[in-house]
C-alpha cells in the first residue's frame, strides 16, 4: 500500500516560509530558516493547502511523491 507525502529538495528550497503561510500545520521554518515538513502526509485535511504551497513555492522547491508504507 503507498500513500502520498510531501517532499521538499533542499537543494533549491530558500526557506521563505511561504509554504509555512499556506499551512503552519505541515511546513514549519525556524529562526535558522530551516524548512520542516511537520506531517508529510496528505490527507483530505491537507491536499488542497500542500497542492497550493507547491504552485507558489518560487524555487519549485516542493513536490508530492508516492511511498510504500
């Protein structure tokens, strides 16, 4: 059984909490600016506000993957 998660690649992420905007509750960045995904896992709660933070990420930063569980 999979299940869908939000990924983020650090590579291009720059940490400008626009993501944690959208929903503080899955992306959270500390003083660090520092990017945490909180709950990976997209739920009905969650989709429409993880959907929303990949389309404004401006670095593309942010994607949905599919994981095994």
């Amino acid at each position: 059984m999979s299940k869908r998660q939000v990924v983020v690649d650090y590579g291009l992420c720059e940490a400008n909490a626009i993501c944690m905007g959208i929903n503080a509750e899955v992306f959270h960045v500390d003083d660090d600016d520092n990017l945490y995904i909180l709950k990976p896992d997209i739920t009905a709660e969650t989709e429409r506000d993880v959907a929303e933070a990949i389309r404004r990420c401006p670095r593309q930063a942010l994607s949905i993957a599919e994981v095994d569980d």
